[in-house]
C-alpha cells in the first residue's frame, strides 16, 4: 500500500484541525470494485464527509468515535463499522491513545448482485442501522482482504463473503433460503478451465464466458460442490505445480515465473502461506530427501 488519500474517501480525507504527526494512512488505487485503506489517527480525523461506496471498517486498536446519522458512536478492536453509501460521517480517537482500523470501500453494484444471487432475487441493498456490530463474516472479509491477493477471483470470493455478513446485519432482509440448485455441468466445465490455465491468473469474465454463470453464482455453487472458491482452488493447482519443480530442482524466479506470479517474493509467500515452509527452506529439505534416496 502507498501512503495517500483514498479515492473513495471524498472531501472528508483532507485532515482536520489537530492532526498529530505520527498520524499516517495507506491505501490501495480501486481494483475489481474494492479499495484497501489502513490507518492510525491520534485525535481528529475526519471532516463530515461521505461515500458513494460502502465503507466497511475493522477497528484494530484503540477506540474509534464518530458522528453518523445523528448519533455519536464508537467501535472498539475486533468490531465494525459498516457506513451505508452516500452517509454523512466525521471520524476522530475516542481516546488519548489514538485509533487504527482497516477498511475496504466496496462499489454498491458489487454487493446488489452478489445479494440478488444469495437470495435467488433481486432486492433492495442490505442497510445496517445499527453501525457497529460484531459480525464474524464482515470482521473475517476485512482481514482476508488485507492479508490475501486483489485477483478477480478472490475478489468475487470476498465479494460473497461481505455479501453474507450484510445480510445477516441487516434484520429487515428477509432470510430467504439460498436456493442450492448446481449447475454441475458448468462447474465441472470451470474446474476443467482452471486445471488447462494454472500458469497464470485467470479473470472473472474468462469463467463466465466458459460456464455461462455470473462471477457471484459460480463463486456460490463451485464452493458448495467443490468445498473452496475458484480462486483458492486455482492458488492450490498453481502452488502444488510450483512445489513439483521446486524439488525437481528448478530455480525459485524460474518456478516463479512459470506458474503465473508476479515476482519471486509474491511466490514465496504464497507458499509459505499454504505450506509452511518458505520454497527455499523446501528446496533444501527436498535436496536432502533426494541424497537420502
């Protein structure tokens, strides 16, 4: 992340009277739809301001105050925030030690359709009156978020995911069974996609061109039939490739490079992420099973 304004956070980014210097903030640019952004603030943050997203935030330290809807509130660690788009909102430390929180600005779009195949219809956009909750779906998507990759096909995964947290924060949606129709032979058509093409990232409207599905519903049902989302299911093919020629001896830029990552240091922490070993820990220990052969 690059320190700088959010490109979602409007009017109210640029910092109010007070603002401390050891105050910092990081965001990403906008990709896929979703925007990344981390901060610490000690006093005023915010001016009133407000999104044409939804901003979706983990408080992770401190205790986060502001003003919404004309009410004071306060998040504290392990909660969120979910601010509904276009809601006026101010920001600022509810205490001397200052706050920090992460936040994913999600296009509303994102969230309509994800919602309208979750719920097997189209209906309005899921409204959280109750601002702070604690909402294991919501708090897991946002650490995901930041811990994992910005490909599209994690992105439809996370899309569902904050989609799931929405709706249960929101009493007045009517709890619908998920219908759990699946269309077996496009999802056996996917799979044998992301099987030919594990040397690259592959894009969203690739599997929808391939099975005919939505990114939203093939995301549902591949993880009902399959037990994982297209994305992780395709992460495991590339890494498992990339342990083979790892102990066949292949050098790491050269793994690296063929099955699809943008740099070494991307591959390896992918790999120790899913393994548990770094490919350079792994390569020695195949080496030695090599000799002991």
């Amino acid at each position: 992340m690059r320190s700088e304004r959010s490109k979602s956070g409007g009017v109210g980014l640029e910092r109010s009277c007070g603002e401390s210097p050891a105050d910092w903030l990081r965001s990403t640019d906008p990709e896929n739809g979703v925007e990344l952004l981390e901060a610490w603030f000690h006093g005023p943050a915010y001016h009133k301001h407000r999104h044409d997203t939804y901003a979706i935030c983990l408080t992770t330290r401190g205790v986060q105050a502001f003003d919404y809807r004309g009410t004071g509130e306060i998040s504290r660690p392990g909660q969120v925030v979910v601010l509904h788009p276009d809601e006026i909102h101010d920001g600022h430390a509810g205490t001397q030690a200052g706050f920090g929180y992460r936040q994913l600005y999600v296009e509303p779009a994102l969230i309509s359709e994800a919602v309208r195949v979750l719920r097997g219809h189209t209906c309005a956009l899921p409204f959280v009156r109750t601002p702070v909750v604690t909402n294991l779906k919501l708090s897991g998507a946002v650490t995901a978020a930041f811990a994992g990759e910005r490909e599209p096909l994690a992105i439809d995964g996370l899309i569902v995911q904050l989609a799931e947290g929405l709706l249960d924060a929101d009493p007045s949606c009517t709890q619908v069974p998920s219908p759990r129709h699946l269309d077996v032979a496009m999802l056996q058509r996917a799979r044998a996609f992301l099987d030919a093409e594990q040397t690259r990232v592959v894009r969203s409207a690739e599997l929808e061109a391939v099975t005919g599905l939505t990114r939203y519903d093939l995301a549902r049902q591949f993880r009902l039939m399959y037990g994982t989302s297209p994305y992780r299911y395709l992460l495991m093919r590339r890494l498992k490739q990339a342990r083979e020629q790892i102990a066949r001896g292949q050098s790491l830029s050269a793994v690296a490079a063929d099955v699809g990552f943008a740099d070494q240091a991307h591959c390896a922490r992918m790999f120790k992420a899913t393994f548990g070993l770094t490919p350079a820990r792994y390569r020695v220990l195949s080496r030695s099973t090599r000799d002991v052969a």
